[in-house]
C-alpha cells in the first residue's frame, strides 16, 4: 500500500494535477493517457507515485556482512551515500526479487524491493539473519516515495533544494531539505531517463507531490512507468524473471559477485556461470502492426525455442518490441525465429537492449 494517509496511488487528479481523495487502491493506469505521459517523461519530466515499492530499513554492526551473504553485489566495498541494482536469489540461483540497496553507512543500509515481493523478501532475509547484531524494519508505511524523470526533471527540483541535484552523480544519493521538508533524493529511476527517486515523510508527500506539478512535472500512471521501462530494456520482477529464473538466463550477471565469501547463492550460481545457461532473454524487433504478448511462443523451424515475456508498441520508436527468452544456441544464428501472435506466425528480429537510450 501506500504511504500517505490519503495514498498517492488513491489520487484522482484535477484542476491541474493536484491532489484530491480518490476511492482507487492502485496506481492509476493513467491521468492524461499513456502515450502523452511517455512523451511528456521522454521531452520534458513526468511524475510517478512509486510508494506501493517496499522499504527495509537495515541496521546493525553486521549489516554488511549479513547483506553480502544475501545480496548479489558487494556491499562492503560500496561507498556511503551509494546505491546498487542487484538481485536476491535462493540457494538454487532462483531470483526471488530485483531490488536496489542504498548505503549510509557500514551499519545502516535501505533495501527497495518490489511491491508484491516485499513479504517474500523480509521472510527469506529473516531466516538468514544469525545473530541479534542485525535489525530489520518495514518502514514502508512511514514516507512515500516519489519518482520524478525526464530531461528537465533536475531543473524542476532544484528551485526547490539548496543543492544543485546536477552534481549528484547516477547511484548516489543524499539528504536535502526540500522547501523545508527533510527528503532522501536518489539519482535512480526506472524510465531510462535522467531523474530522481524522492523518499518523502508520509506527512508531506501529498504537498511535495503538488508542488512538483505545479512546477511543470506531469503526473504519469503504471501504464506508461510500463512502457517506459521497456523501451528502456528494464526486466520487470513477475515478467521477465521470477523464481525459476537465474541471473544469467535474464542477462543479469553484472550485477552478480558469485566469488562473495559465505554468499548463499554463490555455489549454485557459480555452476550455473561455469556450465552457461541453456536460455537467454534477448530484446526481439517484431514485425507487422500487432504486438507480442507476454506468453505467445517463439518458434524456429516449426519447433518452439523461447516465449515472449514483455511485449508493447513503442511511440517512442515507432514499432513493435519486446522482450523474450530463446534457446542459447539460436542466439548467435537467429534467423528465422518467427512470434505466434494469434495464430499468425511473425518475423523477429534480436536487437541489443536497451531499445531506447537517451544518449543515442
């Protein structure tokens, strides 16, 4: 749920985008419409409610020893005021969740997991913490958090802190005051745009929010945070992997230190790296006017070798994409992979991801 006592994903907006009570529990799909709310992130900055994400405050003198053996990257060599993307997987290299982990200090660290896999997450933490020297608390229900992305989103935010956000290098984050309000801003996001994540007291968010929009910010709903995500090349948690999935298969081994003294996961993975895997997410270019959809098969000569697990048209680009699983040994010889989109077999192309990158 949200943070607010009014949520900000119970918000209906009018008269300019502010806030009144909404009978809603979820994200809005959209305000304006999803293909306006993409242009507006895109060309100028659009604002999302992200609070439904879960926050795990971590605390205690073996806090970066007990996230080394459960977290895939090395928060002991991650510097303060530093963020990392990595996920958590179980002792079979299954991915239990993706998530994001901000350091302040060796002794303290904040854990973003996804919305539907924050119970799972604080239950598989639980069972590894061995000793009292570590505390895990669920403040999700104590600040919102705020997405603000698009070129002209750090502009926007910086008539409202003293620090130029400008400077705030990607990954990192700092403590600002935000017209008076003490906010955590982090240079993350999930659009494939410059931006910033606003970790917000729940008192305050309603009044940030509307502030934001009044200065330009347009208000933007999941189904656009969707679409933007995927041009961008970004796997969603239930999607394009989950548990039966390992890093490897969904691309994600940069962000796996498998060598980690007492990782959890680190043997299962570390044969999993030696042996590869035996599927690969790729990024798929489809032909025609219809879009893939997440489960419609992929087949090569009559024969299936992977499925699509995200799938859209893209204004931005102006065609159909999507991401999908494929055999491994297809990827390096494609051609002639077709999508079965209702029944009528479609042409493929595997293109790298991202599809869209704002420096291209």
């Amino acid at each position: 749920m949200s943070l607010l006592k009014t949520p900000l994903n119970k918000i209906h907006v009018e008269n300019g985008a502010r806030m009144v009570p909404f009978a809603g529990w979820d994200m809005p799909v959209q305000y304006s419409g999803i293909i306006d709310e993409v242009k507006a992130v895109r060309n100028n900055c659009g604002l999302f409610d992200v609070s439904h994400m879960g926050r795990l405050d971590i605390t205690g003198p073996s806090s970066s020893d007990f996230l080394n053996r459960t977290l895939s990257v090395d928060v002991i060599k991650l510097k303060p005021n530093r963020a990392r993307y990595g996920v958590i997987c179980n002792i079979y290299g299954g991915i239990i969740d993706d998530c994001i982990v901000y350091k302040f200090d060796a002794d303290h660290f904040l854990l973003v997991p996804n919305a539907s896999n924050k119970t799972s997450v604080i239950e598989w933490l639980n069972q590894h913490t061995t000793n009292n020297n570590v505390s895990i608390t669920d403040i999700t229900n104590q600040q919102a958090m705020i997405a603000l992305q698009g070129p002209t989103g750090i502009e926007t935010l910086n008539s409202h802190v003293q620090s130029d956000i400008s400077l705030l290098k990607m990954f990192n984050f700092s403590e600002e005051s935000f017209d008076g309000t003490k906010v955590m801003i982090a240079r993350t996001g999930y659009t494939g745009e410059d931006g910033v994540e606003i970790f917000v007291p729940e008192s305050k968010a309603a009044h940030i929010w509307n502030v934001l929009v009044d200065s330009g910010a347009k208000p933007c709903g999941l189904g656009s945070r969707d679409l933007l995500r995927l041009e961008a090349g970004l796997l969603l948690h239930g999607n394009d992997m989950d548990i039966t999935v390992n890093p490897f298969e969904a691309g994600l081994e940069k962000f796996v230190d498998c060598d980690k003294e007492e990782y959890i996961a680190g043997p299962a993975l570390r044969k999993i790296s030696s042996t590869g895997p035996d599927k690969r997410l790729v990024g798929l270019l489809v032909s025609g006017n219809r879009a893939a959809r997440p489960g419609y098969t992929l087949t090569h000569e009559n024969e299936q070798v992977g499925h699509i697990t995200s799938g859209t048209y893209s204004p931005t680009l102006d065609r159909n994409i999507a991401l999908g699983y494929v055999r491994t040994d297809l990827i390096d010889n494609h051609k002639g992979i077709k999508c079965d989109i209702r029944g009528q077999l479609t042409d493929v192309e595997m293109t790298k991801i991202p599809f869209y990158s704002r420096n291209s």
